[in-house]
C-alpha cells in the first residue's frame, strides 16, 4: 500500500471513529456508510477490518457506554458491511453510474436491516443472561428494536443513496491525484 493510499485510509478511519464517539441521536451514524465505501474502495478486507476496529473502539469509548456482551455482535454486522462493500465493488466492475445511487441505497437498507437483526441478537443473549429463556428474550429483543430499526434503515437508505456513490467516486480521483 502506497502512502497516498494509506493516509487516505487512515483520514476515514479517524473520521468514521471520531463521528462514531460523537453524542447524537442513536441510529443515526455513518459508520455503516464510511465503512461500506471503504470496502468498495479498498476492498473487503480493509472494508471489514475498519468495521471491527471501530465497532470494537465504541464498545468501550460510545458516549451511551460500554456495549458489554452487544460488541461482538456489533462488530460482526460492522465486518459483514465492510465486506459487502467490497463484493459489491467488485460485482459493480467499477461502474458507478446513476443506477448506482439506488442500488446503493437497496443494499445499505438491506445490510442495515440485516446489522440490526444481529445486533438485536447480541441483546437477546444479554436479555437471556438475566434468566429470561432465549427465545423469549429474542423476541423481546425484536419487539424493542423495531422502532429503533425502523429509523437506522431508513436513515441509511438515504445516506447511502444521496453519499455512497459522490464519496466513492471522490475516494478514487484522490487516489489517482499524485
């Protein structure tokens, strides 16, 4: 990796973090969005490693406060992003046309869907540490995590329409700018 690679890497991962650890409304982040464009940039495997690195940097430093036995599953939905942004990428074959801006939008909807079932999940286990049986607590889970779900899919299918594809494509003309 060449150094103009690696700082372009390193400005969006203290980026993503500093915006991760900023006090906001719950669900309404841009780490799904930064670590997917990093994905499909770089590839899925920067993709993916940014994903854990900052999930696992929030489990401890979120300004709601430690997320305990939630983390793992946070970082498994954070590292399947980051992947799918790589997959995509190369699904895409470099083409960032119009359509790319809704297709953007389908996918950041569906993996947000997908990150919040998992992490609904991880709070089901927490739930279940209680005594509660798990499947009782997965569905308490669920039921809670709607609403919140609701407005994290919604949030990102317009962030990732109106972003994914300006970001990426200015992602590569700094690459090539020597």
């Amino acid at each position: 990796m060449n150094t103009q690679r690696l700082a372009l890497l390193s400005v969006l991962g203290a980026l993503c973090l500093g915006i991760q650890l900023l006090p906001r409304p719950m669900n309404l982040e841009f780490t799904s969005l930064i670590v997917f464009s990093v994905g499909m940039v770089f590839g899925g495997l920067y993709g993916s490693a940014l994903g854990a690195l900052v999930m696992f940097l929030n489990g401890f430093l979120s300004p709601y406060g430690f997320a305990g036995v939630v983390m793992p599953f946070q970082i498994a939905g954070m590292v399947l992003i980051g992947a799918s942004g790589g997959v995509y990428a190369k699904m895409a074959n470099g083409r960032m046309a119009a359509g790319g801006f809704v297709e953007a939008a389908v996918l950041g909807a569906f993996l947000t869907f997908i990150y919040d079932l998992i992490t609904n999940m991880g709070t089901a286990v927490f739930i279940s540490m209680s005594g509660v049986r798990f499947p009782e607590a997965l569905v308490s889970a669920l039921v809670l995590g709607a609403i919140p779900a609701v407005i994290h899919t919604g949030w990102n299918a317009v962030l990732f329409l109106t972003v994914n594809v300006p970001l990426v494509n200015a992602m590569h003309r700094m690459l090539r700018w020597r």
